[in-house]
C-alpha cells in the first residue's frame, strides 16, 4: 500500500522544514510556503493530512482549512497556531480541523499519535463508505455486509425475486439476518413505499397470535373491549414479515394456508371477509422439510411458502466476511457508545475469526461493542476479547495472521500467493480464497496488483 501524504503549510521555513525531517520516515511530506502554494498541491494531488499554520500571509490558514474541506476527498486537517487562543481553535474545529496544536513547541510525538489516529478513522470510515456505496448501488441492501461468495449468491436471489410478487421463505440460523433480507426485498419492491410489518411468532402465545395476525372484534372474547386491526391488514400494500414460522400451531397453519390462497380474512368473531394486497416473506431456523417429513408442518402449506428459498449461510462458513463485519461494527458501537476505537490488534483479528460463532453475525456484533465498552484504548487487542471466544476458537481453521502483519496485508499475501499457485487465473484463485471474482478484481486494484 501506497505511504499516506502528509502536507505541510508554514511560512516559517524552520518549523516547516523541521517538520519534514521529522515526518519523512513514514509519510510522503509535501511543503508549502504559503496557502496559496499549499491549495495547489491539494488541487492536483490527493493529500490524506494537512497540516496548516492559520497565520500566513496572502491566503491564510483558515481559508486554506475551509476550501480543502470543499475538496472531494477532503484530507485530514491539522492546525497550528501560535497564539493558541480558544477563538481560533474553536472557529478552526468548527470549519472541520481534526485536531490543532500550539506553536512554537509542538510536540512530535503528540503530532504522530494525532496523525496516526486521524488516518485510523478516516480508513474506517472510507472502507465503510466504499462497502456501503457498493451494497446500496448493486443491491440495495445498506445494513447487509458480505463480501463473500455465499453472500454473493444470496445478494443475487435477492436481486431476481424482489420486484416480483411471489412468496420467498428466508431459512438460516438465529442470527445470520434473515430480517435483514426480508427488508431488502421489500425495500427493492414495488411496495418500498407500503408499510413492512413484522410478526415474530414464537414470541406470541398461540391463544394470542390469531388476533394478532387477523385482528379482533369489540366484544369478540374476554378482554377485546374494542376492535383490533390485525398485522395482515396494517400491512395491505407492503409486505408481512412471518419470522419463526416453524413454531405455528396447526391450526394457525391452516388460516395461513387460506389467507395466501385466497387474499382473504376474517376478524376473530367477524363476519366481513376483508380482502388484502400483502406480500408475504416468512423466515425460519429449522428445517422445514424435515417437520413436514415428521407431521409437524403442513405440507401444502410449505410449498406455498417455499417459491422461493433464500438460505443464508452461518458465519463460520463465511469468515473472510469478518473483518467486514469488524470494521462496520467498530464504527457503530463506537459512536453508540461515545468511544474511539478504531481498530484491533491481528492476534485479536486470529481469535475472532477462528471461532464459530453459534450467534451468528447478531453474536459477533454484541461481542464486539461489549468490548468497545470495556476496553480503555482505542485499539482492541487480544486481552479485550471476551474469554469464553478465547477458549473456543480453533486457529487451525485460518490462515493466522503473523505477528507485526496487519489483516489487509495477510489478504494481500494470501491473494499473490493463490494467483502464483494458479498461474494467474483469477476465476480459481477468487474461488481458492473464497471471494467473488468481482471482489478479487477491486483488491488486486487496491493493493496495486493488477499486473499479476
């Protein structure tokens, strides 16, 4: 990967050469002695950090600031000055400066530790971004994350069943984000703009479930002192989400069976049979041919549910997705929390990638914003890491990350690696790591690797 670009904007030639020396070991330094020097570089050239003096002459500082925050990709900014008063640090904060310091004594490893920090979020932040881009652009699935095959084939059923109006049962473990589907198929519907309800079945009573799903009229049992408009109604036009369908009672079966045959209802105690426009996406974790093979669910019932199959595999089979998963929860649960963390050490990377993660992504995420709240840095080492994921993670089942390597450059390797290995052919490399070639094509371009 390329060294980041550290600009350096001082009329002073000392603290702007002194700054050069000191920070040329590990960036690509730029100097400018003058804003208006300082804005063409920026106009150029892309620059991660600036570091500007507000006090110069002809186009100051702040101004500086204020277009290099117009920019596209804005960089990073610094600000020194030397007087240190609040006004100019508050007005400089408020344009978007990251950080400012005090001259003429600045301190370089403070410096250092700003940048170093700076570049962290703003890495996070244009990973995420790039993913999100991604996702809403090809998919419109903004809160699903995967860049894996499996994640792939699924985000391509999505894609061919949303703006039809058939059926669709979401099958995976707890956890895995069936929800998270259901709302992606809706919201690439013709109905994105119904209503999508949701019913978890498995957290009504079965005395209860009836009336909630077709409603109720006033004086209907004990206790219906008004009528009640059920979930099948609130939902006409959009879409009904039936999670945990695999708990209904038989007889809630049936009454499903009727309303997806014929479009039609009635209250408990009514006598009106009310016609609805609703599509319907139910979701289980259990295996529903086999409760129909054991008389435990109606067969006709599962076929009219079962147009069409979507199954999201569990995380344990789509672990190079979990560095993905990481870096989106560490942005989240940071900025819920009112934390900084930005990153995790690679032995901690090792440890949450080796494990199985029963949970699934919903585990992963409480994980990681458990540790977010406890850890007192902002990177999370291995310490930080829950023990019972310590204790259960197999490292035989990755490709661990060696000490003082990063994940992204362990990526890197593996890819250079699996393309030597297959003679370049990057359809079987892609599917020798386990990403889409798609996927593989956008790395080798990040990393430089295109001529392999």
């Amino acid at each position: 990967m390329n060294e980041p670009t550290v600009l350096v904007a001082d009329d002073e030639r000392g603290t702007r050469e002194g700054l050069e020396r000191a920070l040329q070991d590990r960036y690509a330094v730029l100097v400018a002695q003058d804003g208006q020097k300082a804005l063409q570089f920026l106009e150029a050239q892309h620059v991660d950090v600036l570091i500007t003096d507000l006090k110069m002459p002809g186009l100051d500082g702040m101004t500086l600031l204020k277009r290099a925050m117009t920019l596209q990709k804005p960089p990073v900014c610094i600000v020194m000055t030397a007087y240190g008063s609040i006004e100019s640090a508050v007005e400089a904060m408020q344009a978007g400066a990251y950080h400012y310091l005090t001259k003429p004594n600045i301190n370089l490893d403070e410096l250092e530790l700003v940048i170093q920090r700076a570049l962290g979020t703003r890495l996070v932040e244009a990973e995420n971004v790039n993913l999100q881009e991604q996702l809403d652009r090809k998919f419109g699935m903004k809160n699903i994350i995967g860049e894996s095959v499996a994640m792939h084939q699924v985000f391509d059923i999505v894609q061919q069943v949303a703006p039809t109006r058939a059926t669709v049962l979401v099958s995976g473990e707890t956890g895995t984000g069936k929800e998270l589907i259901a709302h992606a198929i809706h919201n690439l519907s013709s109905r994105k703009k119904g209503p999508f309800i949701a019913v978890h079945a498995a957290a009504l009573p079965s005395a209860l479930l009836e009336s909630e799903m077709f409603g109720h009229e006033k004086g209907s049992f004990t206790g219906a002192i008004e009528q009640r408009i059920g979930r099948f109604e609130l939902a006409n036009g959009g879409t009904l989400f039936l999670d945990e369908i695999g708990e209904l009672e038989p007889q809630m079966q049936v009454k499903l069976l009727r309303v997806l045959e014929e479009r039609a209802f009635e209250r408990v105690g009514g006598q009106k049979t009310i016609e609805v426009d609703v599509r319907l996406i139910a979701a289980t974790n259990k295996d529903l041919k086999k409760q129909v093979a054991g008389g435990k669910f109606r067969d006709d019932l599962f076929y009219r549910l079962s147009v069409v199959t979507i199954g999201l595999p569990p995380l344990r089979e789509r672990r190079d997705d979990i560095p993905l998963l990481v870096s989106a929860f560490l942005q989240q649960c940071s900025e819920d929390n009112n934390k900084n963390v930005t990153e995790l050490t690679p032995d901690a990377m090792n440890v949450l990638m080796a494990y199985d993660w029963p949970g699934n992504v919903r585990e992963l995420r409480n994980a990681i914003e458990q540790m977010i709240v406890l850890s007192r840095s902002e990177k999370l080492s291995l310490r930080d890491v829950p023990a019972g994921i310590r204790g259960g993670a197999d490292l035989t089942k990755i490709s661990v990350v060696r000490n003082g390597m990063t994940v992204e450059e362990a990526e890197k390797e593996l890819i250079v690696q699996a393309l030597k290995e297959l003679n370049g052919n990057r359809t079987r490399a892609a599917e020798k790591i386990g990403m889409s070639r798609r996927t593989l094509h956008r790395k080798l371009k990040r990393y430089g690797l295109e001529e392999l």
